[in-house]
C-alpha cells in the first residue's frame, strides 16, 4: 500500500468513476485500475463491486476511502506546519 494508491481511492470515492479519477488527479483510467488491484491484492479485500456498471464500492471499500482521506488531510496538516501556515498555539515575546 503506498499514498499514490490511497490518493487514487479516495479520488475514485470523490469523483465516482475510474476515468473521472484519473482525470483529477493525472494518470490514466488504466493506471487507476492496476493501482486499485494492486492496492485490493496488498489488503486482501475487494474493494470494489465490479458485478455492475459503474462499478461501485463495497461496503468495506467506501470505510477504506474515508480512512484514505483522513490520511491525505494528515499529510497536507503535515505540510502546512512544515511551511509554517500553523501558527496554532506559537507564542512570540
């Protein structure tokens, strides 16, 4: 599991198709669909209801999205305090 796959997943929850996906967040429906395989193969779940079209997510694939969006927000927190936009609690004499 990498953050590529997990930005891929949340993309896919957010925008509702593989190919929308891809077009947010630059790469190709084909490359969305292996790192969705990839990502299902690695957690050993299938993430996704591919019986029907569109396809949609499971039940456990949408728990795993929210969880993947909690993980992108910590990261950009991450970088904000790293650029110093969190100034929350800074005290200056």
């Amino acid at each position: 599991m990498n953050l590529r796959q997990l930005r891929s997943l949340r993309a896919i929850y957010q925008q509702g198709s593989f190919a929308a996906a891809g077009d947010q967040i630059g790469l190709s429906h084909a490359a969305v669909s292996m790192q969705m395989h990839q990502l299902e193969s690695t957690l050993g779940v299938e993430l996704f209801d591919r019986s029907s079209r569109p396809v949609g997510l499971t039940a456990e694939g949408i728990r795993i999205a929210h969880i993947a969006g909690e993980v992108m927000d910590k990261l950009e927190n991450i970088k904000q305090v790293a650029g110093g936009a969190d100034t929350l609690g800074s005290i200056s004499m």
